[in-house]
C-alpha cells in the first residue's frame, strides 16, 4: 500500500527508522522491567508535561503559523510571561507587607508572628505547599487532571472553530452501506504538490509546500481559505512511482484561470473533473495498520458490488494536527467508473 521509496537514500532513511522505533520498544520493555509501573499521577504528569513540551515548540514555528485568523487572538501565556507575573505578585505582597510592618507601632506583640517568616526569600512558603502536594497527593492529581482537561477542551474548541469554516467539496451521496458511500462528486479544482518519502513525512511536507501558496507567504496576491480534506495519492509517471501527491481543494468560488500563479516550480493547479468515488470513513489518529484494515474493506466492497476501479487510493484528512485522535475524522476513496 506505501510503494513510496523511489531511491536507495530513502530505503536507507526507512530503514534506520525501524531500527530507531525497534530500539525505542526495547529500551521502553527495559525500562518496566527495571522500574515498577508509575502511579496514576505520574502518568497523568507526564502527559500534561507532554502536551505542553509540545505545544511550547509548535508554538515557536509549527502548528502556530497553520492557526485560521480567526484564532489569531487566543494566546497562551509563556513561560516568561509566567515568570514575570510570578515575580510581580512576589513585589507586591513583600510591598504589602511592609506597609504593614511600618504602620503598626513598634511594640506591638502581632509583629513577631509575621517577622521574615513571610518574606518570599526565605522560600518557607514554597516549601511548604510542595510539602503539602506531596503529602496529599488526591490534590496534585486534582491539579494535574484539571489541567489535562483544560488542554484537551481548548483543542476540542480549536478543532470545531475550524470545522465549522472549513470548506469541503459538494457531493451526493448515491448509496450508503455501514461506513462506505458511494459518493458523486462535483469538478473542482486542486493545487498539487509532489512528494517523496514514506506516507506521513511526505504529506507533512506537501502540506508546508502548498500552505505557503494559500498563506502568499511565497507569492504576491490576496490568501486564499484553507479548505479541507487534505487529499494524498501515490503519483506515478511511465509506470514508475515519482512519490505523493498532496492536493488542496481550492475554494469552489475560483477557477483555474482566477487563482494566482504558484511562484514554486513544484505546485500545479489541475482541473479535477466530476467523478464518483467510493469512501470509507473511520476516526482516530491515522497509521499504516489501520489504513490497511480500511482499504481491504473497501477493495472488498468494489469487488463485491462488481465496480470497476479507476487509479489509487485517496487518502482524505480533514483534521488540524493538534486534533485529538478520538475527533479525527479520516477518509480512504477510491474512483471507479460510473
């Protein structure tokens, strides 16, 4: 299903990344044979820490430059934001409690209860509320989950913000059985870039390439809308696999004619002609296994219902990245003859 690998440099790439996964499913066997298995809080720690190692470094050129403008205004403080207001805080009650300390008189017997005891340098306050998490640890859990289900709520909000402006393409559903469709799609037009590598490398890159068309980052003009699904097909010349095809849907109000030319000698725009397809849709996060499974489902199907078959597997995305795997929704079709 992924013939992908047209030299023998990406063979070689291929290759030490299975080595790299086998040795990273080895060292993680190791590891629980060596350690015990971590508590429920440490794993809901580390997966919070997770999520916000990652979303610290898309945010410093990743998923952030794909965000829709309008989620230009939703910003997440960093960790020197953080810091800074730490230490304001930290001003202002040793601010407060100097006044304090200089508007009571001297003799007062309440003084010696407040003394450096509440001074920020002594690091007694913070000391004791680590004291206090570790000792109750229901209430570090508290925090911790809390803080999952903030990170997963405002991914949840992003994912239907942008499913609700996203574009798709127009069809009639002819027939539906279970999961598959056999669907009559309108013409529309794509903007095509070619890709080598394996399936998930290669769309990440196709999509880069053909983000900065829509974004102008790249040429001169107006941005055109993001649209979705994200399609990708094997690409072939003279029987001979070249890699994959990463198409964007253009926006139905253009043609081919209308939208601007392409600076990067590696987009085409084509003219996609009405067609019917047969698709089967499935959630979760997209891998070769579960691919496979879907494929050989709808081959059945086409060979069941005695469909001829027209070219190869789409494979349809319509989820940002940061989607959770549970809202994914993905798409395999396959064009076959009226």
């Amino acid at each position: 299903m992924f013939r992908d690998k047209p030299s023998a440099y990406d063979r070689l790439t291929d290759a030490i990344g299975d080595i790299g996964e086998r040795l990273a499913d080895l060292e993680s066997q190791i590891v629980e044979r060596i350690h015990p298995k971590p508590s429920r809080a440490e794993r809901l720690r580390r997966l919070v820490q997770h999520e916000v190692n990652r979303l610290h470094h898309d945010a410093e050129g990743g998923y952030a430059r794909y965000l829709p403008s309008f989620l230009g205004s939703i910003a997440f403080p960093t960790a020197g934001d953080l810091r800074s207001r730490w230490h304001g805080a930290e001003h202002s009650v040793r601010d407060g409690v100097k006044d304090v300390r200089d508007s009571l008189p001297s003799s007062t017997s309440l003084w010696p209860s407040f003394g450096k005891r509440a001074s920020f340098n002594t690091g007694r306050g913070y000391q004791r509320s680590k004291d206090y998490l570790r000792d109750h640890s229901e209430v570090s859990t508290a925090l911790i989950a809390g803080g999952a289900i903030l990170a997963v709520g405002a991914a949840i909000y992003a994912t239907k913000k942008i499913a609700d402006h996203a574009e798709e393409p127009d069809y009639d559903v002819v027939r539906k059985d279970g999961d598959i469709e056999i669907r009559d799609y309108d013409a529309m037009v794509v903007a095509e870039t070619v890709k080598t590598g394996y399936h998930e490398k290669a769309r990440r890159r196709g999509f880069e390439t053909l983000y900065d068309y829509i974004a102008a980052n790249n040429r001169s003009g107006k941005k055109i809308a993001m649209t979705v699904p994200v399609l990708q097909q094997l690409s072939e010349s003279a029987g001979r696999t070249k890699g994959w095809a990463v198409r964007f849907v253009m926006p139905k109000k253009y043609t081919k004619a209308s939208l601007p030319t392409p600076n990067a000698n590696d987009i085409t725009l084509q003219d996609v002609p009405a067609r019917r397809l047969v698709a089967v849709r499935f959630n979760g996060n997209f891998s070769a296994s579960l691919a496979s499974k879907k494929l050989m489902s709808l081959y059945n199907y086409v060979a069941d219902e005695n469909l001829k078959q027209k070219g190869d597997p789409i494979y349809a995305f319509y989820n940002a990245p940061w989607t959770p795997g549970f809202l994914r929704r993905n798409e395999i079709l396959i064009e076959v003859e009226r």
